[in-house]
C-alpha cells in the first residue's frame, strides 16, 4: 500500500524556549521551542520538538531552525 504522506521543510524563528523544569506531566514538552514559520501559508507560531533528545545546546530566541 502506498502512502499518500507529504512531508513538508521550512524555516523559522525561534520566537520561545520550554525552560521549565523536567516534570512527569510535562515530559512531551522537553526541550520544545516556539517556531514562527518564514512561509506564505502558515502564520501561526508552531510548537516543535527536536527528533533526537539527545541535544547538547537549545536553540535561543531569534535563533533560525529548520521544521
């Protein structure tokens, strides 16, 4: 079966960080940013996740990333 999944690439603006301190009701949240997307249809600021938790530096604000 071939899967109809369209897998999109952007760059955006760090415009938050999760600084919290790690909790077990807020483990989906750790390590998360607030990205403001640069692209024509998507203005809504999106919350990301790194794929490998196993990141040595957080992006900071103003800081671009790649979705």
């Amino acid at each position: 079966m071939i899967s109809k999944t369209k897998i999109e690439f952007f760059i955006g603006e760090v415009v938050e960080v999760a600084t919290e301190a790690f909790q077990d009701s807020e483990s989906n949240n750790l390590y998360s940013i607030l990205v403001k997307p640069y692209n024509d249809y998507n203005s809504q600021n999106i919350y990301c996740s790194p794929a490998n938790i196993n990141i040595k530096q957080l992006p900071i604000i103003g800081e671009h990333v790649f979705v």
